[in-house]
C-alpha cells in the first residue's frame, strides 16, 4: 500500500482514540476526506492516501470486505495526520512515498 502525502495541521487535535472509534463517515468529513474506489484491484494494494493542497483522497480498491476498508481507512488517515496508530495486524504495511518521487 502507499500513502503519497504532504502533511497539513488539523484544525483541532486529532487522537488516536478518535480516529479508532469515531464512526467513519463522521470521521472522514470531520477532516474534510474524500473516500472515493481505485481502479486499481492488485491482491496486495489496500489503498492509497492522497492529499494535494487541501483536498485529501483515500482511494481504496472495490470489493474488499468492509472491516479491511475500516481498517486501512483509518490507518491512512492516522498516518497522514501523524497520529500514532497501533500496528496493523499481518501482512498489511503502510509505505510512504514523497511526493516528489510520485512526479517522475
């Protein structure tokens, strides 16, 4: 998975707590996110997170199960906004890219 990002402040302090137990619609427009389906459905690629000026996306792929969009949703979003999140269990990672090697 990959997380392509240039970090921006929320307006409030986000905890780790809030972002593992808010209700997720709550959540992702709280911090103004948009959830839209990638187009990309390789088995090992959970999703992405995206943030360019201030719009952020989290492209997950279609047709996972709904506790695995949960899951990465909110691990996304804890990275991005730099808050400590537990590991995630298994083989799920996170990778970040800078964004300048997204402009190659």
């Amino acid at each position: 998975m990959t997380l392509a990002q240039a970090r921006r402040t929320p307006q409030r302090q986000i905890t780790t707590d809030h972002i593992l137990t808010a209700p997720l619609p709550d959540l992702l427009a709280e911090l103004h996110v948009e959830l839209v389906e990638s187009g990309i459905t390789e088995p090992k690629f959970t999703g992405t997170a995206v943030r360019d000026g201030g719009l952020t996306v989290l492209a997950l792929p279609p047709g996972r199960p709904d506790w695995e969009r949960d899951m990465i949703a909110r691990q996304l979003l804890g990275t991005l906004f730099d808050v400590p999140m537990p590991d995630l269990p298994g083989e799920y990672r996170i990778t970040e890219l800078e964004p300048e090697l997204l402009a190659a």
